[in-house]
C-alpha cells in the first residue's frame, strides 16, 4: 500500500458562527457634592454715611439728583438747540440755550479760546447777524482743525442752531453764506511738483 493511504486522514473542522457582539453598559454619571464657602466679613461696612465724601463720589462726578427750586421741586434741565458745525478738518457740537448766558468753546470763554479779534468776529458772526449776540447761552466743542476752521465750524453750526430755533432766519443765514459748508480745502502736492500745481523751473541747459 501507498504511504498515502496508511496515512490517516484529520477529521474536518466544523464552522462556527461568531459569537455576538455585545455594547458595554454606560457608566452612570458621578455626581460630585456641590460645596458652598460662606464668605464672613469681619468688618462690614453697615452705611455710608460715615465714610469721607472723597471715597465715596469722586470730586469731578455730578450727582444725579437735580437742583431743587424755591418750590422744592426739582429743576427742570435747560432748554437748547444742538447743531454740527465743520470746516475742513474742524467739527464743532454747538448748542445753543434758550437762557441768557456766556459763550464757552472746550469749557472756556471763546474770546480766551480765539485769542485774535478776527477768530472771535467769525466765531459769533452768526448771532450778530440776527442782532441776537448776548442773547443764548452758547456751548461748543470742538475736535481736529486749526484755530481758523474751528471759528468757522463754530459759526457754521450756530447758523444751524439758530434755523431750528426760528426757521424764519434761514433766508438772512443763507444769504449771508452761514449756512453752508465751505468745501473748499489746500491741495494735496504732486510728485515732481513743488506744490499742487507749481513745477520746477524749466533750463534749456
């Protein structure tokens, strides 16, 4: 007999299906304890009254509560028309109050803010043409701007405040050329020119 033959034969594996695959429970959730600090101030301070007015409110605040008349009664807050004013690179918040007063310019009198004649003339160009100068309390602010512009932003938003308090004076504001906006502005210089338009001398040589 052949080798092959006397050799026996392994029996055949039998196949088995693969076991099932089966999701690990979820962890449940831990919940940690939720521990409250009680915070003890030795010294608490009870009332206010004790303590310096400095500490308090400091000494440039207001206090929101309004001046009190004769009557008792709270004042009421002033009256007054607000308009912007610009020039060139100057822009001016004017406002114009319904009570006799002075004319400040950054919280300072504007005959101390336009130190010359003529920025003080310009700057209060607008009430004097109404023949009103003297008459309103007139508060600016003014941001950006050389001292000329800023006279004639300030002028260009009185006429502005004085149209809304009494629209009959837009005719004389506006003839009088208050009312608008001077466009006009310096140049920007070119290159290969000295100025805007200047060059440099021409040589044939």
């Amino acid at each position: 007999m052949d080798e092959k033959e006397t050799k026996k034969r392994a029996p055949a594996k039998k196949k088995t299906a693969p076991a099932p695959v089966v999701a690990a429970p979820e962890p449940e959730p831990v919940v940690l304890p939720v521990v409250t600090k009680k915070i003890i101030i030795e010294d608490p301070v009870e009332d206010m009254t004790d303590m310096p007015l400095d500490f308090v409110m400091p000494p440039d605040a207001e206090s929101d509560e309004g001046e009190e008349g004769a009557d008792g009664k709270p004042k009421r807050p002033d009256r007054y028309f607000e308009a912007v004013g610009r020039r060139k690179a100057a822009i001016a918040r004017v406002r114009l109050f319904t009570k006799v007063g002075d004319f400040s310019v950054n919280s300072k009198p504007y005959a101390e803010y336009f130190p010359t004649l003529a920025l003080q003339k310009i700057s209060e160009d607008a009430l004097k043409k109404m023949k009103l100068f003297g008459r309103f309390r007139v508060s600016a602010l003014i941001l950006g701007g050389g001292k000329h512009a800023q006279a004639e932003a300030v002028r260009h938003g009185l006429a502005r405040c004085l149209v809304k308090f009494n629209p009959d004076f837009r005719k004389r504001l506006k003839r009088a050329g208050y009312l608008k906006r001077d466009p006009r502005a310096k140049e920007r210089k070119k290159f290969g020119l000295k100025r805007a338009r200047k060059g440099p001398r021409w040589a044939k040589r």
